[in-house]
C-alpha cells in the first residue's frame, strides 16, 4: 500500500481508538448509574411489566429496566395489554445486566428522544422486539438511538428512525455479536460513519459470535464518511446481509477519503472469517467516493461475496455498483466473488460504473472471479462502464458464465472460454416486486440471460425460487447448466396435464357419465383455471357451478382445479348421444391453468380425447292413427293421406317391420300388396291381417287402407294396429307399438218414398298412385244399380254404377301435382225430381250436440258481418231453416241446432249477396260430432 493511503489508515485507527476510549468511560459511567438507582437485588431472574407511558417512576419503563438491571440473570421487560403510545425520554436508559425489551406483537410503542438524548446505552447483551425508537441523538457520541458496548444486541422488528450520532446514526454496536431481522432503520444521520448503523469488533469475541443483517431495510439514512447506510468496521466474525434492501442512502463527503459505500461498507475481516451480501437488492445510493452500493475497503482475510443479490441505480466516482479495493490472497481459494448477481444502471463519474476491483493505488492481490452475473447497463465517464480493474491490482480477474454488455476498458479471463456474452442487451425488466423479500429485475422474454448461466451451488434465486429451472425451449448456451444469468431465476409454470380413459362405451340414446378424468398441476396455486369440454357429435353436461353450454357440445367452467376434480370424480360430466344415433363421437378436454409463467408461456394442458363408442340399442317402432271415424252400416270409409286419416308406422333403426291389423267385424281391404308377405289374411279383404315389409311398403299398403262396416250393424267397432320391428339393428330385444282406432258405425235410415241421400254428395276417399287416383267410395246398398257421379267441384271427371253390394270405384288419371292437396271429389247419385244446385263455395261445418261450427270462406262480396241463413234438408228436395248465422272476421259461424233424429244430417248455408243473386253452398254430410 502506498505511504499517502498508509498515513491515512493509521489517521483513521487513532480515531477508532478514540471511539474505544470513549466506550470504556461510558460503561464505567453505566455502571455507577446502575448503583446509584438500582432496586434491591432479585433472587432469580424476573419479568419486569410496563404499565404506563411515563418516563421515569413506578411502572415506568425506566424503572422496569433499572428493577432488571439490579436482578441477577436474564430479565425481560414488557409492556402491559393495550399499552400503546409515546414514551418521551429526557435521558438515555443504561442496561447493565442481560435483558429483553418486548414491545406488543401489534407495536404501538414509540420510544422518543425528542432530539437530545440518546434512548437505550448497553453494557450488557440486549435484546429488542416490536419497538420503534426515534429521534435520539448521542450529541457527538456513537449510537444514537441505541449504543452497546462489549455485548452482544439482537433487534427483531424494530423501527430505528430519525436518529443522530457521530457513527452509527441509529445503532452502534462494539465488540460482540449483532442479530438484526425485520427491521427497519430510515432517516438516521451519522456526522462520521454508519448512516443507520456502525459494527465496530475487537479481539476478544469468540467463535460462536457473528453479525448477521437479514429481511432489513436500511433507507434514506445520511453519514459523512464511509457507509451512508450502513458501516461494518473490524469484523472478527463472519458477516452475513441477507434479504436485506439497502435503498437511498447518501454519503455527503467530509473532505478525507473516508467517503466510500453509498449504501453500505465494510472492512477489515479478520481470523478467517467471511463476508458475505447475499439475496439483498442495493439501489439508488451515493457516494462521492467508491462504491456506490457496496464498498469492501481493505484487509479482507477471508472469503468476501456479493451472491443472489441486484444493485442497481447507484453512484460513486470509482465502482458505481461496487467496489473491492483489497482482497488479500487467499491460499486455495477465491478471495473475492460475484455469483449469480445483476449489477446494472449504476453510474461512475470515473470508472468501474458496475463494478471495480483494486486502490487506486497500492497493491491488492487477491483473486476475483464473477461468475453467472449480469454486467449491463452501466456508465462511467472515464471509461470501463462495466468491469474496471484498477492500477496496482495484481491478483486476476476471471469472469465465466456471465453477460458483460460493454467491456471497453475491462481486463479479465474468460473461464470457462466461450462463455461470456459480450455486447447484447440483457432485456431486463424494470425493478419491481417480482415475488419474494426484496425487489429485482426479472429477464423478459426473448432475453439472453435465459439458461446460459451457472448456479454455482445455489439451489434458490433472489426471490427465494428455484434455482435452477431450465426453460422448455430454450437451448442452454456454452457451458451453462440451463441456469439463467443473474439474480433472479426465471419461473416455468409446470403445465398441467389431464388424465382420463382412451375410450368409453356409450348406448345409443343413453346418457352416460364420463369417468376417470381429472386435472394435476404441479404448482398449482389454488386460482381458478379455465376447462372445456367439446364434443364432435352430440352433447356434454356439466353439473359445477358456473359450467356454460350445458347440454350443448362445448361445455365451459372456471373453476379451481379442486373444484373441478372433485366434480369430475363425483360424475358431473355426462355425454347425450344425439338421437337415433350409433356414430361415434370424440371428447376433447382441455384445462388452461389461468398463470402466464415468467418467460410468457400459458400453463395449458395439452388436450385430452376420449373416443366415444355408440352402441347400438333397439329403437321402439312409432305408430300414428287418426281419431275416431264414422260411417253408416254397411259402409265405407278409407284410411289415407289425401283423407287426412292416415294410418302410418316409422322405425329407426329396423328395416322390415310386422304389421297386425284386426277389427270387431268389419272388413279391412289393402290397396295393394306390394313389397308384402301375409301371414294372416287376404289384402282383398278380411278382419284381420297380419304382414311383414319395409316400413315404405308397409306404409304405401295403409295409404288407402279400406274399411267396410258389416250391413245392419250399428254397435261401435273399432281397428286394433300394431307393429313390431322384430329386433331392429341393435341390442334390447323385439319391441312394438299399438294403437287402436274407434269407428261409429250409424245404422241406415231410408226415409219413406225417398232415397237416402236425395242427390246429396258424398265425400270420397281417393287414394293416389302414381299419377292415377283410385276411388273406393262408401256403400249406397240402397242404391244398388243406380248411377253416380264423381265430380271435382262442378266438373264431373267420371260416372259409373253403384254395385248389387252398394260399392263403387272409379280410376282417373290424377290431377296435376300442384293442385293434388286442394283436390275434393263428391259422388253424386243420381235422383230424379231432386233439385239442381250450384256449387260457388265450399263450407266447412262440424256438428257436437246441438252446437253446429262452421267456416265460410271470405271473398269481396263474402265478408265480415255478412248475414246468412243454415237449413237442414227435411226429405229429398225438402229443407227448413235452422238458424241465422253471422259471420266472424275469419269467416267462421256458430249455430244451435236440433240433434238429428237421423243417424246424420244435411246442412247447408245461404247467403243473399245482392237482389239479384242467391248462392248456395256446396251441401255437405255432417255426421253428429264429425268434420267435413
């Protein structure tokens, strides 16, 4: 070391002496106000309360800590329930024995020293907890809220806050141990050294003694010489700050070269023991000197390391970031490292913006190695922005696995070869709270830093994160162990994965619950993710709250993965086939666990499908019958679609069905028998048939299915129609329909001299085929012989001969397709003498009871309000009135008439539309509750 620098340490060691002496005077001070107030002493140690706020007297906490100083062993002091508040001290407490200050778990009680006293000066080992001590001032002294000399001082969660001393602006401490944890020390002022706190050892501790700084904030605090924040002088223990943010403070200058570590400074460790700044964040800190963030001064005697840790935004004129000045050598080993660390955007106003080893001048020996650190990001305007190794250093410098942005100026080895990254931007995120005690700066996507560094050992980052986690696509650089570079470890979202059956048997038509299926996540953080559930075919239910789409093929939930695996084990999932249906379908599952991880990948599961075979199960036949149907004995009607009372059989999945038809005595007639085997009855007629077909043949074979009551009869009769698809195509066995279809059979009157229906129509049932319409038209046995007359409206299209049995038939070419739905055909018989009418308009009437409704088609002449009267025919030609009609804005009417003597009645409507014309409606048949 050169003469200038070595004149100036032993400056500073006449100083340190000075500050011992004054330690001794005032333990001995200590111990004489310890005699003149101190109670009688105890047996045994004791708990000595608080009850109020005063400063001194009975239940003061003055007194509670003379009452423990006068009392053998370890004594504690604590505050009574509720106690909270300002306690103002007008003088400074001494504590001569071992004791423990409890404040409430909730704080609340504030120790004041308005300015002008120091608060708490230790002799003895001190331990403070849940306390805020303010405002003391050691007026020249060293601690100004708390000074400890020769013992040891632990302080958990206490507040040291604007404060003033010579050093240790908030705490001094002097040769022993320090515990510090969760505390906060902010504001302090040191007129030396220590803005917050100053360590200062001796020679006389022992192995178990260390200092130890851990989940600490030291901010905004001031000094004029070394360690804005904080100074750790003469260290004989090892020295560990860990998750510790050391943020805003300053070293103001007092014009010597004691004015490095903005932030925080150490030196002299002794007898072997390390020093070690780990997991910490170091930001926005000056100095005028070296080390903006961290300066290690000289005779560091063992291993010295700054891990995990990010610095940050700091400034100094030599080592904007940090600062080693003297790294003795060390047999075998590396006297001073950087691993894992992110020393970015710390400015120098000469050099070593992010880092600088060595004196100015003067000899410093020890080796350096930075390894799976960021250097980036830095400025210095005397050049070496990032790494600068200073003159008179002789020991090397090595970098390895590690980003150096700008090494202009920079004189290192790269060990391993290769694996420095020079001239890239880091792409680092902005310091934020990432997670974790401190704050850092997370690598962004795309960033270089990612797996191509080391862990050197550690198995935790900054945050306290797993170190290391080797990023799915991401190819590790050149000798990395796919550990990112840097303080903070970049997390992967382990990506969930579904479980579940490859395969699931289903019955057609048959819901089913789907089983077996469940989501794992790793890292499952008790959010909600997001499943579907899709289906190509058919539908899916979901019975969890929230679940969207129910029975629709895409089903979607948020819901926690608890949530939804114990749904799914407890069968909420169900599939619907669709209808009639033996395709199979595929499930899709997916799960998206809600958490974009660190590097921007999504935590979605990769998707899950289940195939979903349809088995085939016997779908029953369906069978459709018209109402009731009536004739007159000895008649016919027939079962059609053209007739509106079709008889008609489906079935799914069967392709030959058997049909059975049986009556109580009528006669049942097939219009054809094509496509069909019988196994009971003729189709030309018998009163039960039984046959099997296609379900197309079987229903072109009822399409005009005729019925024949038996002459004379007038007991009601009835069609039994049933249909088996003798097994269909799939499992369950033959299954049927049946139905049965009532016919009112009116017996035949024939009034005296008249025929029956006196030149009445009578509506026929055709049946269409092809392009030809076969009539079968209802028995006139009466009429035996006689003519009748098919007639389409006016038009007659055929004429034939009513046979000795009564029947008639008639086959016409068909009318074009677009008019066959419209189509009416009448058979007239003809009757000489009976009168002619003319047929303008057809009239729709229903009779029940005595309650007659019929249906007038409107026209321009025909309309709303139009008057009218209905007359029933009396005999052949003979007719009386029955009622006045109106008609409603739909044409309908209503009348009450006589119930007909007869099995039936003829009604018709006449409407006077001018002087001059009288039009009749087409005369109908309306048999008693029947539609026409």
């Amino acid at each position: 070391m050169s003469q200038s620098r070595a004149f100036l340490r032993a400056q500073q060691r006449r100083r340190d002496a000075e500050q011992r002496r004054e330690v001794r005077l005032r333990r001995a001070a200590l111990g004489a106000l310890v005699v003149a107030g101190a109670a009688a002493p105890s047996a045994s140690a004791a708990t000595f309360p608080v009850s109020n706020l005063a400063d001194a007297g009975a239940g003061s906490l003055r007194q509670a800590i003379l009452d423990a100083n006068a009392a053998p062993g370890a004594d504690e002091v604590t505050f009574a329930a509720g106690l909270t508040g300002q306690i103002s001290l007008a003088s400074q407490i001494p504590v001569a024995d071992a004791l423990t200050i409890t404040g409430p778990s909730a704080g609340g009680i504030v120790l004041d020293g308005g300015g002008t006293t120091r608060l708490l000066d230790a002799t003895a080992a001190l331990t403070v907890s849940d306390l805020t001590l303010r405002n003391g001032d050691a007026g020249g002294g060293s601690g100004g809220a708390i000074a400890v000399s020769g013992s040891p001082l632990r302080l958990t969660d206490v507040t040291v806050t604007g404060s003033t001393a010579s050093r240790g602006g908030g705490v001094y401490v002097s040769g022993n141990s320090v515990e510090i944890s969760g505390t906060t020390m902010t504001g302090n002022t040191a007129t030396y050294s220590g803005g917050a706190l100053t360590t200062d050892g001796n020679s006389s501790v022992v192995a178990s003694d260390r200092l130890t700084i851990s989940d600490s904030v030291f901010s905004g605090n001031t000094s004029a010489a070394n360690g804005g924040g904080v100074a750790l002088y003469d260290n004989y223990v090892d020295t560990l700050v860990q998750r510790t943010t050391i943020d805003g403070n300053t070293v103001t200058g007092n014009g010597s070269s004691f004015e490095d570590g903005g932030g925080i400074w150490i030196e002299d460790t002794y007898n072997g023991r390390s020093t070690t700044v780990r997991d910490s964040t170091i930001t926005g800190n000056t100095t005028p000197d070296a080390g903006g963030g961290i300066a290690f001064g000289e005779n560091f005697y063992g291993p010295t390391e700054v891990v995990g840790s990010t610095i940050t935004g700091n400034t100094a004129a030599v080592g904007g970031g940090v600062s080693m000045a003297d790294d003795e050598p060390l047999a075998g080993l590396t006297a001073f490292a950087v691993r894992n660390s992110t020393i970015t955007g710390n400015t120098a106003t000469q050099t070593g913006g992010g880092l600088s080893i060595g004196y100015a001048s003067g000899s410093s020996d020890g080796d350096t190695a930075v390894v799976g650190t960021v250097l980036a990001g830095n400025t210095a305007s005397g050049g070496a922005p990032d790494l600068f190794r200073r003159p008179g250093h002789t020991g090397t410098i090595t970098v390895g696995n590690s980003l150096l942005q700008d090494p202009t100026g920079a004189t290192f080895t790269e060990a391993p070869a290769g694996t420095v990254i020079t001239g890239v931007d880091p792409r680092l995120g902005a310091l934020a709270d990432n997670g974790g005690p401190t704050r850092t700066r997370l690598p962004l996507v795309g960033s270089p830093l990612r797996d191509a560094g080391v862990a050197s050992g550690l198995t935790a980052d900054q945050r306290g994160r797993t170190r290391t986690v080797d990023i799915p696509g991401v190819a590790d650089a050149a000798g990395s162990d796919g550990t990112d570079i840097g303080a903070a470890e970049l997390q992967v979202n382990a990506i969930p994965t579904i479980a579940g059956p490859a395969s699931a048997a289903v019955d057609e038509d048959t819901p089913v619950t789907i089983a077996g299926l469940s989501v794992t996540d790793p890292d499952d953080t008790g959010a909600a993710g997001t499943a579907t559930f899709a289906v190509d075919r058919g539908t899916v239910s979901l019975a969890l709250a929230g679940a969207t789409g129910n029975g629709t093929g895409t089903v979607t939930v948020s819901a926690t993965r608890a949530a939804l695996n114990a749904a799914l084990a407890g069968g909420a999932l169900t599939y619907a086939p669709a209808p009639d249906s033996t395709a199979g379908a595929t499930l899709t599952v997916t799960y998206d666990d809600g958490v974009t991880d660190e590097t921007g990948t999504r935590g979605t599961a990769v998707p899950r499908t289940v195939t979903l075979d349809v088995r085939a199960i016997n779908d029953a036949p369906t069978l459709a019958v018209p109402g009731a149907q009536r004739t007159v004995a000895g008649g016919s009607f027939a079962f059609g679609t053209l007739g509106g009372n079709a008889i008609r059989v489906a079935d799914v999945d069967a392709t030959t069905v058997s049909v059975t038809l049986v009556t109580g005595g009528g006669t049942l007639r097939l219009p054809t028998a094509d496509g069909l085997a019988f196994q009971e009855g003729a189709p030309s007629g018998a009163t039960r048939l039984r046959f099997t077909g296609a379900v197309a043949a079987v229903n072109a074979a009822l399409d005009g299915l005729a019925y024949t009551a038996p002459a004379g009869r007038s007991a009601p009769d009835r069609v039994d129609v049933t249909v088996d698809d003798q097994g269909g195509t799939g499992a369950g066995g033959v299954l049927s329909a049946a139905a049965a279809v009532p016919v009112t059979i009116a017996p035949t009157v024939t009034p005296a001299g008249s025929p029956v229906l006196c030149g009445e129509p009578v509506v026929l049932r055709p049946v269409l085929t092809g392009t030809r319409v076969q009539f079968t038209g209802v028995t006139l046995p009466a009429y035996a012989g006689r003519q009748v007359e098919v007639r389409s409206g006016s038009t007659v299209v055929a004429r034939t001969t009513v046979a000795a049995d009564g029947t008639f038939s008639r086959t016409i070419k068909a009318p074009p397709k677009r008019r066959q739905a419209s189509v009416t055909y009448k058979a007239v018989v003809a009757n000489t003498g009976s009168p002619t009418y003319r047929l303008v308009r057809r009239v729709t009437m229903t009779q029940e009871g005595t309650r007659l409704t019929g249906r007038l088609r409107l026209s321009r002449q025909i309309r709303r309000g139009t008057t009218g009267i209905l007359y029933v025919d009396t005999s052949c030609g003979g007719r009386k009135r029955a009622a006045k009609i109106t008609l409603a804005r739909d044409g309908r009417f209503t009348a009450t008439v006589s119930r007909p003597s007869q099995g039936f009645a003829v009604y018709r409507v006449r409407i006077r539309v001018s002087r001059t014309l009288v039009t009749w409606t087409a005369p109908l048949i309306v048999l008693p509750g029947s539609a026409r």
